[in-house]
C-alpha cells in the first residue's frame, strides 16, 4: 500500500510533516509529479484535481468533475513503464473521509499518496495505512524551545524551558508559537508562565496575532481546535460533541472516568445544551439522552481528534490536552464556567461510590476534582459549598493521606469563610473537619480547643438543639477522651446524649454512635465486660435500624470481638474478627484501611489465643499490604511492625525479631528523629537481638519496653478512617481495635 494517512489532533506538525517529505522527495529526484491539495471539503479536492488536469492535460476547467476523473484516470498505470510519471500526492488537512468517496489516487507502483487529517475514522484506513502522530517528547519540545529562541540570542535556563514546554503540553504548534510571542514582545519565560497560568487571560491573548504567525501558519491552535468541534458536533449523536467537550474541559486531562461522564448530571448537562437540530425532518422532539448518547458523543471527540477515547481503561477512560481544555473554557463566559463547574462537581460526586472498594477510581476522583477546582473555583462556593470538596478530603483521608486532608480542610476552611462568612452553615462544618484532621495529624489537645470554639459558634448561629450541634458536642467528647479525659467525656457525652434522644430519636444513627462511644470509654475505663455487653447492645440495633451491611453495622461488630477479647476470650475474639472480616471484604474490599485493621487485630488475637508464629505471619501479611497501600510513614505501619516485632518475639524467633526490630527502628527515627526518649532503648535492644551484648537477662524486660514504647507510638501516630460529614465516624485503638465515634469529621478504625 502506497498511500499513508497522518493523523492526529490539531497542532501536532502533520502538515508540516508532509510537506517536509515532499520537498525531499521532489528535491531528491525521487518523482516526477508533486500535488499538494489543500483537502478541506471536497469541492477543494475536486478543483485541486481540475487544476492539475489542466495543467497536465489541458483538459476543460469549466467542468470540474470531469477533469478530475480525467486526472485520476491518467495516474492509473500505463501499458510501459516509461510513460508512467512518478507521483506524490499530498492530501492536507482531510476534514471528512467521505469527501473522498470516489477521489482517492489510484493505487500505483511508482505513485504515492500522502494524508494528513485530525480524523481517526475507520474508513481512513481500508485505503492507507495510519501513521499517528502524536506530541513532542519532554525532550524535543526543549530542544525544540531552545533553537527558537537561540537565533534570536536568547539563552533561557533549560530547567525554565522544560517547565515551559510542559506547561504548553509538549504541542509543537503551541511551542511555536509560544516563541514567536516571546521573541516579538522580549517577555521572559517566567513571566510568560505567569500569565499562562493566571485564569484571567484568555490563551489567544499569550500567542501571536493571526497575521503573525511562525513558518506561514494558517491558524492558531484554538482557530484549529475550533474548527474541528465544529465538524464533530455535526456528527451523530448531533449536538452532543460540543457540550460533552466542554464537561471534560474541567476535568483532568491525564484520565476522565468514563462513569463520571455518563452519570445522570453529566447527561442532563447534555440533554440541555444540545445544539437544536435544524431541518431534521418532522420528529417534534429529540430523542432523549442516554448513556449510550454521551458515550456517541465521546467516540466522536475521539475520532476528531480532541480526545483520547479508551474505553478498556474505565477510570481513565477519557484523556484530553490541557490546551484544547484551555482553549473550550476561553469560548465561555464567567457564568456559564461556574455553571459547568458545579456540573462537573455534580458528575464526580454521582460517580464517587459510598465505599471506595476501588482505590484506582478513589485517586481518579480525587484528581479530577483537584483539577477541577484549579478551573473554576468560585463557582463551587455559590450559592453554597459543593458537597463534593468535602467528599475530596474525606477520600484523602480514606486513602491514608491525613496531611492531605488536613491541608485540603484547611483550604477549604479558608476560601469559604471568604465567600460565605464565618457565622454560614458550612463555613463551620469546614471548620469541624479541620478541627478533626488537626487531631489526627498529632493535635488532640489544638483539637479539642478547636472543637470548643466550633460548639460555641454552633450554640450561638444554630441553638442547642441543631443536629449539628449534638454532633459537635459529641466531637469534643472524643477529643476531651483523646487528650487523657475520660471522665469529661463520659459526662459530656452522657448529657448530650439525653438532649440529643429527645430532639432525634432513639434510632437515629448519631445517637447509636454516641451509645457505642460511651459503651468504648466505659471498656477504658476498665470495665471490659460491661462494655462488651454495651456494644453488643448497640449492635442489635443498628442491625435492625441499619441492617447486617452498614459499615457501621460492620464495625459495631469488630469493636465488639475486641472487648470480648479483652474481657479474657481471645479465642472467641479471634473467631468474632474471623466472621466480621469476611464482611469487611466483601463490602469495603480488601484494601480498606477497616479491612486492614480488622486483619491485624485477628492476628494479634490469634496470638493471644495461643498462636504467636501465626500471629507474626499474619502480621507480615497485612504490614506488606499496608506498606502497598498506605506508604512506609503512615501511622498504620508503626502499628503493624510493632505487632510484628511482638509477635516474633513471643514466638522465639531472634533473627526474625531482630530484622523487624531494625526496620521499626528506622520508621521511628526517619518519623520522629534520633532524639526521642526511645530511641536509645531502640539501639540498645536492637544491638542485644543481634548478639551483640550477652547481657541476656536485661534484653528481656527492656525488650517489652520497647514493644510498649512502638505500640504507645503507634497509638500518637494513628488515624481514623473517613466517613462522609455529619454521619458516624470510627475510632483507633493501641491494639488496631476499630471503634466508633460521633460526628461530622472523618475517623478510621485504624
């Protein structure tokens, strides 16, 4: 096959490509006839030809299509070699393949035909074979940086260029453009990647004018991404190509979930801003929008080239260069941005499950919300907060990341206190998230006095009654008992809880937490029986009010093989977490931090049952999986390596608990530095595991300190798992136990 087709989307150098073969070609002998047709519509196709045949021929140009059959014809092969010219054809810019039906160069010998378009239609490739063409490398688009801006003697720090060249998405025709104004307006890189940056000027105003363009460029790149949108929303499913691009637009360029953009919002958003149909015959209305719609749609951005469509990669199914994002959001006005903004929000939030079972989706999410908030974030504050920005930082706090979720909360905090005011109803919820995270980043005391101050603002704006001010009441409990005050959380708890049944029920879920917290700080107190028969109260009824699944259902069961084994049955302890954890994977999926918690307390269980070897194994196991989806320096891992060292240990396994001891060792210093009070005993009863001393008789007791002192850092270090605001939040436990607690603010049974 003689003919090639380059495809790929605007701005990627195909024309320039093309004409870079030609000239060679032509330049070295290698043919006798060079066409170049400028293949827009197919009159241009038809007249290009005509004019050749003219040429050539000296047919009539009064009828087009005849003399461009008559070009066609003459291309064929001849009966002799020697009559048959050497020919390159160069179809530019093909914007439909049908505009070739019955125009396509003969397949020839000693011809050749060359394609350039941003279609990637089937019907392209039964007649040429495709040859994409895709971006610059890092690396070329440096190079390439570096020579345009070297003839003007300009001599830019290449880290600065490389960010530069990333900012432009590695484009050659954005590159080089992008120099063009450089050189023309003397900006330098850094500050040209200011205002690339500010969202307040448009893309078109950071390139050269139309008539200034590099190397006889046409059109800028938006001009060219323009025209391309208009031809897709021509296409079946009409209308839906343009709205559907301007979704993505405010997503993230490096993988939209497909489920996100076939959510009811995202449907909705296209139903409503369809292009109308004109001169569509007499069907009254259109036809309504599916999933199978938005999906059409998507297919036709794909075959246009503005976006990667790959439907076999779900949660990254949609990828789209930052800017052609750019570029479709400079076409809207404010208005219109933060009314897509919010149903962008709406999307990710229809597509955000209650469990995140699926950790790939969960980072997908999150990122396309980070980027979405980066393109239009007022729009997310008005009329209210977008439920989704809380939604992020409990996801970041579900996956482990707790400095992410306070510093998210922060932000949050922050920004809408500015548009809302800090007396507004979710300026304070705001408030109480960062009051939790702040906790659970290693404040519990800046904690608990933030609570205070959130209690006070909620007593004063919603009255002593309000949902949230139970719940907030119920939140300072949990700090006041996390900063060594039982006793006054016990009493704070107790009456709030005889307000809390009479405005909500008995049955509601807050007071079912508030029972099971109390029912927990009474086994604190030193009472593991009757804490055990609390909490197996309170599991009667969340199972008829919740039902066997909830999550807190799931978790009331957990605390309770906990306090069972406290109260002197680790057999039983370990066969309640055995039952409990098969329900933990099969509704929060073997990944979850509950999951993980659940494992590591049936080994310490198995191991007080009698079984250290299985319980140090099993340890292993759910250290390696923490360590894959937590990272080396969350909280959970100092737990689980001191259980391993215990256990390994109780198990009489010196080298084993030697090499465990070492790596705890290294976690407590990488963490907490070379200074604190352990560290020394840490040296010392490493030193003695591996032989190095025979003071055996010391190694013993020192060596349960120790084991202490990486529990009781374990126990400062750990972080709970999220749950959405205002519902039901759990607890952690030295032991790895999963507990329950009250509130608006997201906690993990660690």
């Amino acid at each position: 096959m003689n003919a090639q087709v380059l495809a790929g989307m605007g701005g990627v150098g195909k024309t320039q490509l093309a004409a870079n073969h030609a000239r060679h070609a032509w330049g070295d002998g290698e043919i006798d006839l060079l066409v170049w047709v400028t293949a827009a519509t197919r009159q241009a196709v038809i007249d290009a030809y005509a004019q050749a045949a003219a040429d050539i021929l000296h047919a009539d140009p009064t009828d087009p299509e005849r003399a461009a059959q008559a070009f066609l014809a003459w291309l064929e092969p001849k009966p002799t070699p020697q009559a048959t010219p050497r020919w390159l054809i160069v179809l530019d810019d093909v914007a439909d393949p049908g505009d070739l039906r019955g125009l396509w160069p003969p397949t020839h010998a000693l011809g050749r035909t060359l394609l350039t378009t941003r279609r990637r239609d089937a019907a392209l490739t039964a007649h040429a074979q495709s040859v994409p063409v895709g971006l610059f490398t890092q690396g070329e688009a440096t190079a390439y940086l570096q020579q345009a801006l070297a003839g003007h003697r300009r001599r830019d720090n290449n880290s600065v260029l490389e960010a530069l060249a990333a900012d432009l998405g590695h484009l050659p025709l954005a590159l080089s453009q992008a120099a063009a104004y450089l050189i023309d307006t003397h900006l330098d890189v850094a500050s040209y990647r200011i205002h690339l940056a500010d969202r307040a000027r448009q893309l078109a105003d950071l390139l050269p004018e139309p008539g200034t363009l590099p190397d006889d460029q046409p059109t800028s790149a938006a001009a060219a991404w323009s025209l391309s949108l208009d031809r897709a929303n021509q296409l079946r499913p009409v209308g839906l190509a343009r709205p559907m691009l301007q979704l993505a637009a405010m997503l993230d360029p490096n993988g939209i979930p497909q489920a996100a953009l076939t959510s009811e919002p995202a449907l909705s958003h296209l139903a409503a801003n369809r292009t109308p149909q004109h001169d569509r015959g007499s069907t009254p209305t259109p036809p309504a929008i599916t999933a199978e719609s938005a999906i059409g749609a998507l297919r036709i951005l794909h075959r246009l080239s503005l976006i990667d469509h790959t439907p076999d990669e779900p949660h990254q199914a949609v990828r789209i260069h930052q800017l052609i994002q750019r570029a479709t959001r400079d076409a809207l006005d404010p208005d219109h941005q933060s009314r897509l903004a919010r149903t962008a929000a709406d999307a990710l939030t229809a597509a955000w499950p209650e469990v995140e079972r699926d950790t790939e989706l969960a980072s997908a999410l999150r990122a396309n919300t980070t980027a979405m908030i980066a393109c239009s974030e007022d729009g997310l504050y008005r009329p209210d907060v977008h439920v989704v920005l809380y939604r992020l930082g409990l996801s970041f706090a579900e996956a482990g990341q707790v400095t992410s979720a306070r510093q998210h909360f922060q932000q949050l905090t922050t920004t809408t206190t500015h548009y809302l005011g800090s007396d507004h109803i979710n300026t304070l919820t705001a408030r109480s998230n960062l009051a939790h995270w702040r906790g659970e980043a290693g404040d519990p005391t800046g904690a608990a006095a933030e609570f205070a101050a959130v209690l006070k603002d909620r007593l004063r704006v919603l009255g002593p009654k309000h949902p949230d001010t139970l719940t907030t009441q119920s939140n300072l409990a949990i700090w006041q008992a996390r900063t060594g005050d039982l006793a006054g959380a016990v009493a704070a708890c107790t009456a709030m809880l005889e307000t809390s049944l009479r405005v909500l029920g008995p049955d509601h879920p807050h007071n079912l937490t508030t029972r099971n917290n109390l029912a927990n700080w009474r086994g604190e107190a030193g009472d593991p029986a009757g804490a055990a028969a609390d909490c197996a109260a309170v599991l009667k009824d969340r199972l008829r009010v919740l039902g066997p699944e909830h999550p807190d259902t799931l978790l009331t069961r957990a605390n309770l093989a906990c306090w069972l084994g406290e109260a002197g049955d680790p057999a039983g302890a370990a066969a309640a977490c055995t039952a409990v954890l098969k329900d933990f994977v099969r509704v929060l999926g073997p990944d979850h931090p509950r999951t993980l918690a659940t494992r590591n307390n049936l080994a310490n269980w198995r191991g007080e049952a009698g079984d250290p070897a299985g319980a140090a194994a099993d340890c292993a196991a759910v250290l390696e999986d923490r360590l894959r989806v937590l990272g080396p320096d969350h909280p959970d891992i100092f737990m689980s390596r001191a259980g391993l060292v215990y256990w390994l240990w109780k198990a009489g396994n010196p080298a084993g608990t030697a090499a465990a001891c070492a790596a705890a060792l290294d976690d407590h210093l990488r963490v907490l530095g070379s200074e604190t009070p352990h560290a020394n005993t840490a040296r010392k009863t490493l030193a003695i595991q591996q032989g190095q001393t025979r003071d055996l008789a010391w190694a013993g007791p020192e060596f349960a300190t120790l084991v202490r002192d990486f529990l009781a850092l374990a126990l400062a270090k750990a972080t709970p798992t999220p749950t959405p605001p205002e519902t039901t939040l759990p607890m952690a436990r030295a032991r790895d136990e999963v507990r329950n607690t009250a509130g608006d603010h997201p906690q993990r049974g660690a």
